[in-house]
C-alpha cells in the first residue's frame, strides 16, 4: 500500500494483539502524562453567571464543560451507539465507505495524520450534512437508524452551537453589528465520529496528536468510559479531561482565537487510548459558512494598535491548517506593520502581508 493511502485507511484494530511499528510514538504521552490536580471548568448553561463563567473559562482554559444545555441524554446514548454499530462493522464493510480526498464524508483516518510519520490508534468517521449515500453502501436496507440519530444531533447541535457562540460574544462584550460575519441562521458544521479501539500497549500509541481544532467553537461528547481527551491548562500541564455523562466539552477553536484578537486562546488538545476500553467521541466543529471572511471587531482592537491576524474565512483557513498545521495561526498574523485606523476603519499594509502569507503557503 502506498504511504498516501497508508494515511487514509486504518489497521484492522480487531484482535491486534500489539504496536505495530507504524503506529509507534517514541514519546508516547501516556509516558510523559503528569497527574494534575486542576480540573476543566465545569459550566452551568442556566447559571445566571453563565457568561461571566464562560469568560474566565475563555481566557484562563480555552474550554470548559457545559451542563444544562438542552440536548437530552437519551441523544448521546443513541448516537454513542450508532458509531459503535459502524465501527463494529468488518474492515472490508468499512472500507466500502472510505472517504475520498477531498470530500468531508466517508470512513478513514482524520486528514491531519499526513503531517505524522507514525500513524495513530484511531479510525473515524467524518461527515458535513447528510451520510445516507455514503452509509447505504453497507447498511442498504437499514440505513435509517444511523441517519436519524446523526440528522437529530446535528440538528440539536446546531442551536446549541449558536446558544453557546452568542454567550461567547456577549462575554466578550460584542453585539451583533460588532460580528456582522455571523449570521446565526447561516452556519456550517462538519461532524466527526471518533473510535479508539483498545490497546495492547497505550504506552507506545497515540490516540489523537496534540494539535488545535480550526474552527470557531467544537463540542466534544465523549463516551464515559476513562480519561482520553487531555488539555494543556493555564500551568501548561496536560489535563485530563473528564467524563462528565451529560456534558458537553466546548473548546475554543482556532477562528475564535482570530474573532477575539488572541484574547481567548485555541486549546491544544490530544487523546491518549486505554488497554481497558473502546473509546468514542463525537466532535462537532461549527463555525459561519465556509467562505464567510471572518475579523477581529474593532472594539477589540485597542486605539493605535494591530488586529494580530488578517480577515480569512474558514474554508481558506483550513487549506492553510493543511499545510502548516500547528503554525496556521502564525502564518495568518498580520505583519507588526499593519495598524488599525480606527477613524477609517481600514487597515493599511494589507496587500503586502497578504502577500508574504501567500508565499509562506508555497514552501
Ligand atoms: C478532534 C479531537 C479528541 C477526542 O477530533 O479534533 O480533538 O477526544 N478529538 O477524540
Ligand atoms: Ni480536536
């Protein structure tokens, strides 16, 4: 199999009785994990100091778990077990919906893996709008359950997602001229179904690499299984993140970190696995339409001072994630010569840095 491919199809997990080579870190976190004793705030979305809360949580973590949100537990469960019904599925069964380069739906090892020689413990299955095509490859007839449990979610998630953007907004003190770009009723999601299988020896794996997530806010469901998802916290440490049965996880994604001009920071995050169980969580990555430009508010931007990056909408964002990875967010910092104008509201130098990113892409 050749090494493009090699990083789109997983191992067959089932029965794997050791690491292979390939999927070997030689610094694997489980090694280098620290205990810690902070925990990820824990926010209660009918607290009447929601917002306050939320605002701290922004700024000091770049996550925190939300209780009282709206989804019912009953949700979670079905979809839980939806994703477990397909990654239970044989290898060949899966293999039938392999996600092509380029499209967001289909089975396969998530797209940031090619920037890794070693490869991680982990298979997914990603997904923009409705999978029917794709999943009646291997359930022709029983399609139906797996696409109204993910239809429903995403639905559910939806509202949710715009609920939690515009507490983030207020908490940040913008109204809704101030963030003209989002248009709640105009937004874009791509959802992810993760799976862990077990593994023989998770102190040579890797779940998921540390990496941030590009888009403005993700919810994390995580199955309540033992600790998988890690945060690096205020002190730099990595922090377990842990599962809470009816919480969800919100991390500050990488656009938000643009929207609020460094002030709320994109978490870095990973998951490591576990010899003991199967683990499954379902990211949903939300943010404005794709090819909406998206900017730092002037009422952020202090007198006399620099927007840090230039506008971008999601869709180029992610072509730069593709290349740059874990320095996307430098590569589209405006150079220190732009300043803001706030009298004209236009910013001067653009077209000069613009074209300095635009030769940074090409290395
Ligand atoms: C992701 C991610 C973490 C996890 O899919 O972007 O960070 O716990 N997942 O699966
Ligand atoms: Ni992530």
């Amino acid at each position: 199999m050749n090494r493009e491919l090699d990083h789109l199809v997983p191992m067959d997990f089932k029965n794997a009785d050791q690491v292979p080579d390939t999927h070997t870190w030689v610094d694997s976190p489980c090694i280098n994990s620290s205990s810690s004793d902070e925990s990820v705030p824990l926010i209660d979305l009918e607290d009447l100091q929601a917002v306050e809360k939320i605002k701290m949580a922004c700024e000091n973590w770049g996550v925190f778990q939300v209780i009282n949100h709206g989804i019912p537990v009953a949700l979670f469960a079905e979809i839980e077990n939806q994703a477990r019904r397909f990654f239970a599925l044989p290898r060949e069964q899966k293999l039938l919906t392999l996600r092509s380069p380029g499209s967001p739906t289909g089975y396969g090892i998530i797209p940031i893996s090619r920037v890794f020689n070693s490869l991680m413990w982990m298979e997914g299955f990603t997904m923009s709008g409705s999978p029917m095509e794709i999943v009646r490859r291997v359930w022709p007839q029983d399609y139906s359950p797996f696409c109204t449990a993910i239809d429903d979610y995403q639905e559910k998630l939806m509202g949710l997602a715009v609920k939690i953007t515009s507490l983030i907004f207020k908490s940040l003190g913008l109204s809704d001229e101030d963030v003209e770009w989002f248009n709640p009723k105009s937004t874009e999601a791509f959802l992810h179904l993760n799976s862990y299988p077990k593994c023989p020896d998770p102190t040579r794996a890797l779940g998921m690499v540390a990496h941030t997530d590009s888009s403005l806010i993700t919810l994390l469901y995580q199955s309540n299984t033992d600790r998988g998802l890690q945060v690096i916290g205020p002190n730099h440490n990595w922090v377990d993140v842990e599962p809470i049965s009816d919480a969800i996880v919100v991390n500050v994604s990488d656009l938000l970190q643009i929207t609020s001009n460094g002030r709320f920071k994109s978490v870095t995050h990973r998951a490591i696995v576990s010899e003991a169980h199967h683990r499954i969580s379902i990211p949903f990555f939300f943010g404005p339409k794709i090819d909406v430009n998206i900017s730092s508010p002037l009422k952020l931007i202090n007198d006399g001072d620099f927007s840090m990056y230039r506008p971008i909408s999601w869709k180029e964002y992610r072509e730069i994630k593709g290349v740059h990875f874990d320095k996307a967010l430098e590569a589209v910092r405006f150079n220190n010569s732009v300043v803001i104008e706030k009298d004209n509201a236009q910013t001067t130098g653009n077209e000069a840095s613009l074209g300095d990113n635009v030769e940074a892409l090409k290395v």
